[in-house]
C-alpha cells in the first residue's frame, strides 16, 4: 500500500465516498509498481465553470512523475482518468527500469516493379514476392514523377479497400 497518500481538495468539500475512490484507486497503483514512496492528490472545483481537476504527484525512488489532466464536468471521470494516466506512467517508468525496451518494426523494403504515371499509381515488390499497390500520394516529397521500375523504396503497409497498400513510400 502507498504510504503515506496525501488528499487535498480546493474550493470543495470531499465526501467520504469520494475519498475511499480515490484510495482505492491509489492502492491498486501498488500493482503497477510497489516501490511508490507517496502520492499526493489533489481534487480542485472550478465552480464557475463547473469544471473538476484532479492532480496526482508520484514519489518513485529516484523521480517524481505528475499527472495533470484536462477538468471535467464530472468528478468521479476526473479522478478515473487521473488515475489512469498515472497508470500508464508508472507502468513506463518501471519498464525503462527494468531496462525493457519497445522494439519497432524496420520499415518494410521493396523494389518498383511497374509505374504508370500518367494514372498516378504503381505496383512494389516485396523481397518475398508479394505485390502491393501505390498511389502516387502515398509517394512522399512529391516525388513520383522522379520514380524508375527497380528503384529501392521503404513503405509503411496497410490494408487498402482492395487489399494491401503502401504509404509513406521513400527512396532508400
């Protein structure tokens, strides 16, 4: 359990059932990473506007993670998404921690085996031997006009409404 959690509110009263969904809420970061050495939460009533803030301080050994969320006309939305965000950054920080790393995919290569420029599309071959269409907006730096069939390209692939389609094609 977090110790010690700290809640304070400003221009509102915080009712029981509020402060025990805040603590629950607090406990299960627990799950996420147990080495929190104290949360600080702090619900604010924007009255005239009728807007509700909440701001959640972190203390995890060697940083301070602070979330801070756009109000919301609705205080028990506030304090879920504040608790989620502050999820997701103790779930990130203890994955760079433990020194766990994201791995993109390399973006897919390809060859230009046909162009027909004067309808503004063209056809890539993958090293495996799959064909995938492309348009000449899909070609970046306006450079379609310059493409040869042979040239290297890279490609972000996606499903078309016809089957597989290039975007983001480059000249490698």
């Amino acid at each position: 359990m977090i110790l010690p959690l700290q809640i304070t509110s400003r221009n509102l009263e915080l009712t029981e059932p509020i402060k025990a969904d805040i603590r629950e809420h607090a406990e299960k970061l627990d799950k996420y990473y147990d080495r929190i050495t104290s949360c600080r939460v702090t619900v604010e009533a924007i009255p005239k506007r009728s807007l509700y803030n909440v701001h959640i301080d972190i203390t995890v050994p060697g940083t301070e993670l602070v979330i801070k969320l756009d109000p919301n006309t609705d205080l028990y939305v506030s304090i879920r998404d504040a608790f989620h965000d502050a999820r997701r950054k103790l779930e990130d920080f203890a994955r760079r921690q433990r020194g766990d790393v994201k791995h993109h995919e390399a973006p897919t290569h390809a060859r230009i085996s046909s162009l027909f420029p004067d309808k503004g599309y063209g056809f890539l071959t993958t090293p495996d031997g799959r064909e995938i269409y492309f348009h000449e907006h899909s070609v970046l730096n306006r450079k379609f006009k310059q493409l040869e069939v042979g040239t290297e390209v890279r490609f972000a692939e996606e499903l078309g409404e016809k089957g597989p389609q290039a975007s983001s094609v480059t000249v490698i």
